[in-house]
C-alpha cells in the first residue's frame, strides 16, 4: 500500500497568484515556504533556512533581495529550488530555472511546473486513475522539460514516503517485541 496515499494525491503547490502580494523578509519566506512544503519533510531535516536562501543568491540562483525583501519570483524559485534539490545537483536546478525563465513568463513557468508536479504524484500514486503523461505528449520542449523534473520531484517524494512508512513500522515492531 502506497504510504499517506489520501495526502499525497490532495496535495497542492501553492500557485503564483497565491503567493502574497507584498514583499516579505526572509524568515517570513523561510515560514511561507516550510509551511507550503511541509510534506516535502523528512524527519527533521529542515527544508529551507537563511544560510540556504543566502547561499542560493550568493550563487545566482536567485536574485538578491530588494532591500531585504523578497518577492513572488523570489518565492517561485525558492520553491522549485526546494522541491528539487534532494535529487539534483543546485547546478541542475539554476539551468532549470534559467530555462523557465526564457521559455515563460515566471508565472505561467512556475504555474505549468506546480501543475506537472501534483499531476506526475497522482499519476505515480494511482495510475490506473491518472494515466502517465510522457514527454513525448508534452507538446513542446519546453512543457516536456518541466515534465521531466516535475517527474523526478514526484517520484522521490513518493519513495520517501514509502521509507518513512518502513521507519514507522519498524519502530513499532521493534517496540512491541521489547514489551
């Protein structure tokens, strides 16, 4: 049985036009964002800090702050830097988001990026309700590569959702035989 299956299928990215309209200082988007990707955590590994988000602008990943504060592009990338980055290397992500940027308006990237990700979690959690979408049916490259790392986020959180179930059990099992 595929772990929390009910959580992961109702989850939700939140959408560029959800994100708050004013700027906010960085332990406000390390709030925003640890609260929108809660289901991202494994055990208690923290999913963003402030040496993180520093470090991220200090390699051009993002770009600085305005004034110490941080927008909604701050935020979308913060989020896909977030959601990827147990998997890939941060240099994969920056091409990543580089490539979102050229190919969209950052809104409608990050927008088509959240919906390839919830869509790529159903389709691994219950295929027989959401069929796999391939690349090849993307439409153009530009979807296609979105796709591809949406896959990739999907799948691990997924698999790290069956590890955490492993870890529970056997924490249970291993109480039960010391009683």
């Amino acid at each position: 049985m595929i772990p929390k299956t009910e959580e992961l299928i109702n989850f939700r990215l939140p959408r560029y036009e959800e994100f708050p309209v004013f700027e906010l200082y960085i332990d406000q988007v390390i709030s925003f964002i640890s609260e929108s990707l809660s289901v991202f955590n494994r055990g208690d590994e923290v999913i963003i800090t402030q040496a993180m988000i520093n470090n991220y602008v200090k390699n051009g990943v993002i770009p600085a702050p305005i004034k110490k504060k941080y927008n909604r592009e701050h935020l979308a990338k913060l989020v896909v830097i977030c959601v990827s980055k147990r998997m890939l290397p941060l240099s994969y992500i920056s091409e990543a988001i580089m490539l979102m940027s050229r190919f969209f308006e950052i809104e409608e990237g990050y927008n088509i990026f959240c919906d390839e990700v919830e869509y790529e979690i159903k389709s691994t959690v219950k295929p027989e309700k959401y069929p796999v979408r391939t690349i090849a049916e993307a439409g153009s490259n530009k979807v296609g590569a979105m796709r591809s790392l949406a896959s990739v986020v999907a799948k691990t959180l997924v698999f790290d959702k069956f590890i955490e179930q492993r870890r529970r059990l056997s924490a249970v099992a291993e109480r039960l035989l010391k009683n």
